[in-house]
C-alpha cells in the first residue's frame, strides 16, 4: 500500500466567517485571527461572532485562503477564523502536529498555482489533488518532534532578534545624543543632568561636542556614469563591481562587498571608483540609505560617496546620516521622481564629538550589530536545516526507523 496519499481523500475545509461586530469590547469578546496576528506582526482584533462562527484550537491547521499570498499555512491560536481563511481538518490517518508540517511542505505548490482574475485564492482541486507522505503514526509522532524543536528554535532566535534590533534602535539614539563619558558610560539624559549639555542648532548635545556640516567630514561627491543608452552590453560585464541603489538599500547601514552589476573597461572610463570606506548614500528613490564599502566599487549618478577624512571615524559619519535619513527625506520633492542633491548633503549639520569618543561610540554599536549578525546567522542555519529536514523526512527520502531503532535498544 502506497504511503502517499491524496489530500482530498483525508481533509475537512471549513472556510472562517465574517464577525457580527468588528471592535468588540463586550462580554464574550474573542480574537479574530488573520494572518498578521498569526506571524506576530500584530495583535488580535476583538470581535463578536456571529451563530455560523469558526473557532480553532491550538494544535488546528489553517489555510489563507484568499489574498496576495493564499496558499500559506499557519499553526491556529485560540480564537475566530477570519473569511478570508480555512480550518483544514485532516482524518485520523495523520496526528495533527504531523499534518501542519506535511501540509506545510506542500504550501510552494500551492501557492504557485492559486487562481482567480482579481483576488487570488486556493484552487480548491489543486490542494485535494496534492499528494502527501503518510507513514504509521509512530514515525509521524518523531517526524514532528524533530520539525516541531527546529521550529521552536527558529520561534526563539527570531524572538531574540527582534529585541536585539529594538535594542540597537535604542542604543543609537542614545549613543548620538548622549554619548560616552570619561568613564566609558552613557552620559544621562539633558533631563537629568542638564548642566552636561547646551543648545545647538540640533537641539541638545554634550557641552563638548561640536556641530559641522558633512562636507567639513569627508569629501562628499556624486557617482556618474555618463554613457547613454545604459543598456550599451559594451559597458557592462566586466570585473569592475558597479553598486546600485537597491545594493545600498539591502546592506541597511552595514559593510557591502555584493553588487548587482560590473562595468567593463570601458564602462569604468565614464564612470568613479570610491574607494574602500565610502560611504554610499542613495539620493533617489529611496533617500539616504547608507552602506559602507568593503571593497572599492564604481557609483551611479543615483548614489553619492562620503569619503571620510581621517580625523573622523567612518561609522559614527554613517550612524550620523542614517539618523538624519527622516530629515533629508522630507526635503525631497514628494513626487514621481522624488531625490536630494548634493546641495542637500554637504550642509547637512551633524553632532561631533571628539575622535576618541567617536571610536567608542562606533565600537559600541559594532558589538551590538555582531551580535545581532550572529543570531540572522543562526537563524539561518535553523531555517536550512528545517528545509533538508523537511525534504527528506516528508518524502520518505529519510526513514526515521533507525531513530526509533536506538529508541527502542535505549
């Protein structure tokens, strides 16, 4: 007998109903789930159900089945089933903690083919037709003991990341307009020890700091590629790395060694080389992302360089504009084509203070973005490991017998 069986053949589909009354404080009041609540982006609505009500359980799959990405899985919570998505019920052949994985595993798929001319949703003879490994319900209990642990450990890591950035949000705010004593601790806030700080014109900064504009702290200058048409194949594919916007804006303030394009010989002689250290700055589109050179690399007229003098440290410069990126993205015309100049760089007043400090300030948050690395690195690992794991264990590639083997001789 074939371990594969069809999904049609083993599922109830119970599509979730509209609430009577959305913002319900009453009594009786009960979460409403949708997927932001389900990945933890946002909390429940609280709504009153109405008499044809869905409610799940911990432990239940459901399925969104219509929206921009109808086709995804999600672990239930205790509450009411939004409209928009499906209790998916499967018969006694599967333990339900095994079911959300293998249903999981089939999610690509899904996805891949959901249908409709306006909203898209799940084709409902796809998600029957799809085929899934149903071993005995003793390998289906360690299967989903081992995929349940690697979850539980993506869950923790992606915990710990978010507050390590929450932190790191905190830290440079506090590091910018507090900064370091003497004695290697945060000064306290103006509020408390006002007689530390004076006013500027950005407001309130250490009695030792200084205000200068960027272009007194590094040569401030606009990448250029002067070819037109820029698809001329003569200019491109060569080995010479030709950052783009989108490259800056995925390095998030961090070192940048990958590009998106090359520039042949030719392509370099209409275009600047920046070198290692620059720190690139978008003007358009998105403005003011900031990413700092690992290696040295050619700029667009659509990124502009900071090369930093040496009396200044390179990351405090770019920790300093990437908080003045809200600032310069009000001064952009707010239209189409929506970019700063380099009229709106150069004067950019940032707060300085002395070398020394600036180094501790740049060490400072450099041990809280390794850190932080550390953990999406982890994070990493766990998620590829669930995705082998998954192939192997949900297709019968991997037998768990042996596991249960050693169980058993224990």
């Amino acid at each position: 007998m074939s371990e594969f069986v069809p999904l049609g053949d083993h599922i109830t589909v119970l599509k979730g109903k509209a609430p009577l009354e959305t913002g319900f404080a009453g009594p009786g009041a009960e979460p409403y789930l949708n997927p932001e609540y389900l990945r933890g982006r946002a909390d429940a609505d609280l709504v009153k159900a109405g008499p044809d009500a869905v409610r799940t359980a911990d432990g239940d799959t459901i399925l969104l089945w219509d929206g921009s990405n109808a086709g995804e899985f999600f672990r239930a919570r205790p509450g009411l089933l939004a409209s928009t998505m499906a209790k998916i019920s499967p018969s006694k052949a599967f333990l339900p903690a095994y079911f959300f994985h293998v249903s999981k595993h089939a999610e690509s798929r899904l996805k891949s083919q959901t249908s409709g001319t306006g909203i898209p949703h799940v084709d409902r003879e796809l998600l029957e037709a799809i085929r899934v490994f149903c071993p005995s319900s003793t390998q289906q209990r360690v299967i989903a003991a081992i995929l349940d642990t690697l979850d539980t450990a993506i869950h923790e890591t992606e915990t710990i990341i978010a507050k390590l950035k929450a932190v790191k949000q905190g830290l440079l705010h506090d590091l910018l307009t507090r900064g370091i004593d003497a004695n290697g601790e945060l000064r306290p806030p103006q509020s408390e020890a006002p007689h530390l700080y004076k006013q500027s014109p950005l407001g309130w900064i250490p009695k030792e700091w200084d205000v200068l504009p960027l272009s007194q702290m590094a040569d401030v200058s606009r990448g250029k590629f002067t070819h037109r048409p820029r698809n001329d194949p003569r200019f491109y594919g060569g080995k010479h790395p030709f950052i783009q916007t989108g490259d800056v804006a995925a390095a998030e303030g961090e070192y940048v060694s990958t590009f998106s394009q090359t520039l042949s010989d030719r392509g370099t002689s209409v275009s600047q080389e920046f070198p290692a250290g620059t720190i690139a700055i978008t003007i358009a589109a998105n403005i003011a992302d900031t990413a700092i050179l690992a290696i040295p690399m050619y700029f667009p007229d659509s990124v502009v360089g900071a090369v930093v003098k040496s009396v200044h440290n390179v990351r405090f410069v770019e920790l300093s504009i990437r908080r003045a990126k809200s600032w310069l993205d009000a001064r952009a015309p707010q239209s189409a084509q929506k970019n700063i100049n380099l009229q709106d760089l150069r004067p950019l007043l940032l707060a300085v203070p002395c070398r020394e400090e600036q180094d501790e300030i740049a060490i400072r948050y450099e041990a809280l973005q390794s850190r932080l690395q550390i953990e999406v690195d982890c994070l990493n690992k766990y998620m590829e490991e669930r995705a082998g794991l998954m192939d192997d264990l949900l297709t019968g590639r991997v037998r768990v017998t042996p596991l249960l083997q050693e169980a058993q001789h224990a």
